[in-house]
C-alpha cells in the first residue's frame, strides 16, 4: 500500500520509501522529565503511536523509538529545590509520563532510552565533532559551529542573518556566531559527568543524534523523525546540523510535525495561566475521550480543547460503544464464538479506512469511514432476516479499527446465563411487555452488556 507523509524537511507531501523494505526507523523527542505532562505532551504521543499501529497493520515491522531528557536545567533546579537527587525526580516524572501514555491508550514505544544512559557515547560523539572542525571548545564549553554546515536553517526555512539581526539571540562572547549552540556545558552545580574539556554535562540537542546513532543501523539515518512543532528550531535544526556534519545525512528522511492544542481557542501559556495537565483532563473525562479529541483534527492543525469537542468527543464514543456492544451480544445469542485471531473483515470498509490513513495520517477522514460502516452495521442489526455472516464481518472490522486508532473499547462477553437474559429481554419486547423488558434491560446495563 502507497503511504503518502507530509515531509517538513522538503515542505511537499512524498510517497513514503523505507530504507529497509517492509521496515520503519522512527524516533520522537520526549519529554524532559521535570515535571507532570501537560495535554500538549499527549499530542505527538497519540499522533505517532496512531502512526505505529497503521504500519504495523499493513505489515511493517515498525522500531519505535522515544526518549527521556533525563539530565537538564529544569530537572536540577528543581531537584535543588526539593533537596532531592536528580534521579529520584526524573524516575518519579518518568513512571508518571509511562502511566499516562497508557492511560491515553498509547503503547510504550520499542526503546525508551534516558541520557544518562548515553554519556560516553555523547562524549565520543562530541568529541569526534570536534575533531572535524565542526565544534569548538571555548573555556570547558563546546559550541557547534552552525557556518560549518551551508544549510544551517534547512528545516526551519529560516535565514541566520534574519535571526541574528533580529537580536532573537543572545549575544556571547564564548561564540563565534551568536547561533551556535552548546554540545557540552561546564558546570558546578547539580550532576557533572567527566570530559576532556570540563566535568559538566551534555546539551539539549546532541541527546537525540547519539541515540539514534547508537540504536539504529545505517550510520544513524532514520526513515521518520518526529515531534512537535515547536521543537522544529532550534532543536531539530541542530540535530539535523550535527548529523549533516557527522554523517553528510539529514537524520531522517522524513521530518513529522504536530500542531499544538488550543484550550477555548487561546494558545497555551504559562502565562495566560491555561495549562492543563494531561493527568488532570485524563481522570475528569477518562483516557479514551481525552484520545478521542486529539484523534478528530488532522496532526497538522492545531486542536481545540473545549467543552464542546470534549462533548462531541464522548458523544462519538457513546455510538461507537453502543454499536460496537449489540454487534457482540447479537452475534453471541446466536451462538458465533467471538475470536482474536484467524477472523475475517469487511475489506470494502477496511481499504477506505486505510487509504484514509496512508494519505498523511488523515484521522478524521478514517473516522468517517468507521462511522459509516457503524450506520451500516446498525441497518443489518435492525433487518428482520439477520445476516450474521455479515455482522460477523462488521464486527472485526470494527475491532481492527478501534485497536489501529488505539481506542481502547470493551466488548461484554456473554455467558449462558446472560445469553437466557438477553434473549428474554428480546422475547418481551417483541411481546410489547414493556415493563418485564424494561427490568431486563436494566439487568443487561448493569452487567454492561446493553
Ligand atoms: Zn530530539
């Protein structure tokens, strides 16, 4: 199947070319680990996981790789504060990170590498950028010369005198352009590691590059790099600008990028005081619903997070379980035992919901399909001559379609009593006895089977 991605490096929709055939290379930034996440963290977490599971699905074998920032400012600062180790604030923020990734209904990525697990490998990496006359040391600090690439900006698109006459850098003397930026920092406060320039500690931007180098194959070339917008410049603009120096490579062949989330369409700021935690919306609306708003908007634009879509977002869940339910039940009243694997699937619905996604990820497009194929499910529920060949097929396509979205929905598995229940609730109703219906159906919701 043609797979079709929006590549910010080239700003052009390209038709996906894995290095390795039948292979995906893909790495994310992750969070630095200093405090809870934000509902903004969680975006690039369903955006890509959702990615994952469509590669996987089509049969890809997909290595999924995301990091934590385990050693930075934030996290000393804060660990100072706390009187606490650095370790313990980064392994208590990393726990909560994973929880609510699974909370949200992602999977855990293949490798979750932390840098402070890399830090030879960081050294020897800095070092060999030295050596090529890329970097430089400056009194126990090392910069990256950005002049020593000719398309510094290349991702961003951006122009370097622009920048530095726009004095949206700061001046330093230890540089010899205002943009470079550290590979290794000096320093006496908070945890220092040994290096042939100073005792200190890597920078923000090498982490990623020296991950990628060490995990993957190819000289640390990827098929997808990807994050949030915000981390296009400086962050992926430096790592692009190291492994060009490093390798003559551009990291990855294709550069993912997702939009932010609004809250009552206002951006959120520390400052405009509307920051909302992922954990916080994750316990007041549940995982699956807080999944359901970020799924309804393509990656690329941004998202609004407002009573509304938050309502639309459980109204839409409240069809999918209903339909996604009766399917069940109906198929096990009529004694078809309901498998994980070796079933089929309505492939007409299927290839549209694929196609949906290879078109650069569109979700809502997908969701379509899902919720036409649900109208049509809900027809052949309602027919008198009950086609269960067919419900069967809807059925497991649902099914395939929920878990590659990564809804995590629930289906009642029915016993032989609950089968007697339920087929006395349809024998009242058919009799129009509403009340003994009513009491039976009652006994079904409270069982969660209707
Ligand atoms: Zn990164």
């Amino acid at each position: 199947m043609e797979v079709k991605l929006y590549n910010s490096l080239t700003r052009k929709i390209e038709v996906f070319k894995p290095i390795k055939d039948g292979q995906v290379s893909m790495y994310v930034c992750g969070p630095t680990v200093y405090d809870y996440p934000h509902i903004g963290n969680m975006r690039p977490v369903v955006v890509f996981d959702t990615l994952r599971r469509f590669f996987e699905y089509i049969g890809y074998k997909v290595t999924y790789v995301s990091n934590f920032t385990d050693i930075d400012d934030k996290i000393i600062n804060r660990a100072l504060k706390e009187n606490k180790s650095e370790k313990e604030i980064s392994s208590f923020f990393i726990d909560e990170f994973k929880k609510e990734i699974h909370d949200i209904g992602s999977k855990d990525p293949d490798i979750t590498p932390k840098v402070s697990e890399y830090i030879p490998q960081i050294i020897n990496y800095i070092d060999a950028l030295v050596k090529k006359g890329a970097a430089y040391d400056f009194d126990g600090d090392v910069y990256f010369k950005v002049n020593y690439n000719q398309d510094y900006g290349i991702l961003s698109n951006i122009d370097i005198d622009d920048l530095i006459s726009g004095a949206r850098v700061e001046a330093s003397t230890k540089k010899e352009n205002p943009l470079d930026f550290a590979l290794w920092k000096s320093t006496d406060q908070g945890i220092q590691f040994d290096s042939p320039w100073s005792k200190g500690r890597p920078g923000w931007h090498t982490e990623c590059c020296v991950m990628i180098d060490s995990i993957f194959p190819n000289n640390g070339l990827i098929d997808i790099h990807g994050g949030g917008y915000d981390l296009k410049f400086p962050h992926h603009e430096n790592e692009i600008a190291q492994a060009e120096a490093m390798h003559g490579h551009h990291l990855a062949n294709y550069w993912m990028h997702n939009n932010f989330i609004n809250i009552n369409n206002e951006k959120m700021s520390k400052s405009l005081g509307n920051v909302f935690l992922a954990k916080d919306l994750i316990n007041q609306y549940g995982g699956t619903t807080v999944r359901m708003v970020l799924l309804n908007a393509p990656y690329r634009q941004p998202i609004n997070f407002t009573e509304q879509t938050i309502n639309a977002a459980k109204t839409e869940l409240n069809k999918i379980r209903n339909v996604y339910k009766q399917l069940a039940s109906t198929l096990q009243i009529n004694y078809v035992k309901l498998n994980n694997t070796g079933y089929k699937i309505d492939n007409n619905y299927m290839d549209k919901f694929l196609f949906a996604l290879s078109q650069d990820l569109n979700i809502p497009n997908a969701l379509s399909v899902l919720f036409d194929l649900m109208k049509k499910a809900n027809v052949t529920l309602r027919d008198s001559s009950l086609n269960i060949n067919q419900l069967q097929l809807y059925f497991y396509t649902m099914k395939d379609m929920l878990n590659i979205l990564g809804l995590n929905i629930e289906y009642p598995i029915l016993d032989s009593d609950d089968i007697v229940l339920y087929l006395n609730y349809l024998a009242a109703k058919e009799e129009r006895n509403f009340a003994l219906s009513d009491c039976i159906r009652n006994k079904l919701s409270e069982k969660g089977i209707l």
